[in-house]
C-alpha cells in the first residue's frame, strides 16, 4: 500500500512540473508569411533593365542562389519578342530593385504593362504553358479559354430547344 502512494506522489509531482513548464514556455509566436508580389513596377525601373518603353515586360526577379530561377528566365527567354521584353532582376545585381519592391522570396515573375502596372505574376516554378497564356490573356484579356469560358460550360439557362447546348 504504501508503494502504492509512493507511486501515486510521484506521477501527481510529474503531472505538476509539466504543466508549469508548460505554461512559462507560451504559445509559439504564429507564422505569417510574407512572399509578396507587387503590383506595379516604375517605369524608370523597366527602361533601367533594358524594357521596351510603353511596351509589355516580363520581370524575373532572381538569385545567383536559387536553383530554379534559370529555368524560370529560360521559359521567359521563350516569350521575348519585339511586343515582349524580357528583364531577369538578380538579387546579387540589382539588390536596391528587390528591396524597393519587398521581394522576399524567388523566382517572382511579373508580366507589366508599359505603365509597369502588374497583370500577371508567379511565385516559384511554373510551366512554359501557364506562363505563354498569362502573357497571352495579359495582352488580349479573354483570348486563354479556361474552364469557365471552355465549350460546355455554357450557361444552362441558355439551353433550349431553340438554342441547344452542344
């Protein structure tokens, strides 16, 4: 019996300390993460990195570091066009333009507008197809279809004998 309350002492003692450990050690503070992109670039800044003036531009912002960041300048190189400039913002060489836009994490790609107006933009890899249509729909908005736009997503409403859906 006497064990018994040895025991019983023991395991209410551990209860005790854990709890007060517990509660001086405090919530861990909660994560927000940051990772944003901008939503519009100074026009000074485009024509510094070679953009085409009042032209569209796709901006990578990159680090000499980050191992997808070529491939992601390398599906941009692919748009580069004499409607579509192409600028890649190495972290390494242009530090002032990644601290004046808060870029915190990369590859960040923007597609802008000659007003450097943001239409379009990717945080981390992306596809070559993902990539050619944000630039597509950026320049000519509703050229992309999507599942939404795509034949048979038409509107049931509109469905009737006069006017079937097909």
């Amino acid at each position: 019996m006497e064990r018994l309350v040895i025991a019983a002492a023991v395991v209410v003692i551990a209860v005790v300390v854990a709890r007060v450990v517990a509660s001086r050690r405090g919530a861990d503070a909660p994560t927000q993460p940051r990772h944003r992109i901008p939503e519009q670039l100074d026009p000074a800044d485009l024509e510094r990195l070679g953009c085409t003036r009042g032209g569209w531009s796709v901006v990578i912002f990159t680090s000499a570091s980050c191992s997808t960041c070529a491939d992601v300048v390398t599906k941009a190189e692919v748009v580069r066009s004499p409607a579509v400039s192409v600028a890649a913002v190495s972290y390494q060489d242009h530090r002032d333009l990644h601290e004046r836009y808060d870029i915190d994490a990369v590859p960040a790609l923007v597609i802008v507008d000659g007003d450097g107006v943001v239409h379009a933009a990717f945080l981390g890899p992306m596809s070559a197809t993902d990539l050619w249509a944000a630039v597509a729909e950026a320049r000519e908005p509703g050229s992309v279809r999507t599942p939404e736009t795509a034949c048979g997503a038409h509107d049931a409403s509109q469905n009737t004998p006069d006017n079937p859906t097909i």
